[in-house]
C-alpha cells in the first residue's frame, strides 16, 4: 500500500516542481513590465484629468526620428472645440512647436535647436483653457492686467525659452478635459499621439 503512495507523492512533488519553474519567470516578467510601464509612461493615456488651473508642465524624451509630423503635446477641450500644443521634430537637432486652436487658426514657432533627436526636454505651456474666467477667486491676489494676459495670450516654452507667444481669443468651457502625449480629439493638423516618451506631467502655477 505504501508504493501507490510514494508514487502519488513523487508525482505532486514533480508537479509543484513544474508549476514553479513555470509561474515564478512568468511572475517576475510581469512585475518587471508594469515597473517599466510605470516609470516610462506615466501619462500617456486618456485624460489625466479634467483641467485645473496653471500651466501644463512636461518633462519629454524625444523618440530620435524625425518625421516633420505635428505630434501632439497636450491637447485640451472636445471635439471641435479643443486647443492642442504639438512639436515637430525636424531632424539633426531641429525642432518647431506650434498650437491649433480647432476651427480657428494654428501658429508655429520658427525652427530651433534641441539639444538632440533622442534628448530630455522640458515644455511649459500656457493657454487660456488653463486658466479660469476672471470672476474666478483664483484670481484674488492677481492684478487685472495679470489676469487679463492670462485669458488672452498663449505661449510655449521649451528649456526656459519662449519659442512661441501670441494674443488669442478662443473660448473653452472651464475644466475641459486634458491630455498628455495625445490627441484623441481629432482634427486634420495634428497626429494622434507623440512617439516619444512623457516623462512628467503636471499642471500647476
């Protein structure tokens, strides 16, 4: 009676053997993905949230190509009422910024130089989507021209450096939706998502 046992035991012990040569490979890949998942594309899909007030900073990895395709940045808004900053990546450490502002108009700044195709740089942009209406207590402790700068200009700053800036009137309804690294609101200047990477991303004064 003893050997069916033995048998069965040796069986269960193989079994086990198995499983766990099996599962914990799998179970550490697993870990690894979402770790790398994490640390790389901390924003990279859907809205971060709706829109609060502030700037939109972002910290990019460039992808290292240049396909001179608008890739989007932020995009802010809904279909057909949407503002979306994008960067054209030029070749041989060249780049453009520019903005849509959906059924308006769309500006680019004039080509300038990044530290290289594949480098980390860091992108402020200022919208009056970002900012709310002027009866807003945000405002308190702002001055009226302060505040009416804010509603009604927009800039782009790349490493410290203002690329674009322009006065704009474009109405947005306070708290639109915000994207990063995206445009899932369509149009036909601006591609649907940028091939680098979003390192950072936060809106904030």
């Amino acid at each position: 009676m003893s050997r069916p046992n033995e048998r069965l035991r040796s069986s269960l012990k193989a079994i086990r053997a198995a499983v766990t040569s099996v599962a914990i490979p799998i179970l550490a890949a697993w870990l690894l993905t979402r770790v790398l998942h994490d640390r790389l594309q901390l924003h990279s899909e859907g809205p971060a949230e709706a829109n609060s007030y502030g700037p939109v900073r972002l910290r990019l990895k460039l992808p290292g190509t240049a396909a001179g395709i608008p890739e989007p940045l932020v995009a802010c808004g809904v279909t057909g009422n949407a503002s979306v900053v994008y960067i054209r990546l030029l070749g041989k450490g060249h780049a453009k910024v520019g903005v849509d502002f959906w059924g308006q108009r769309a500006d680019q700044s004039p080509e300038f130089p990044i530290p290289a195709d594949d480098a980390v740089i860091d992108v402020v942009c200022y919208l009056p989507a970002f900012f709310p209406p002027e009866a807003n207590s945000y405002w308190a402790a702002f001055s009226p021209e302060f505040r009416r700068n804010r509603r009604s200009e927009y800039y782009i700053e790349v490493d410290g450096v203002v690329r674009l800036k322009a006065s704009v009137a474009y109405a947005q309804a306070e708290h639109s939706p915000i994207y990063y690294g995206e445009n899932p609101l369509g149009g036909s200047l601006v591609s649907d998502r940028f091939t680098g990477t979003v390192l950072e991303a936060s809106q904030r004064d």
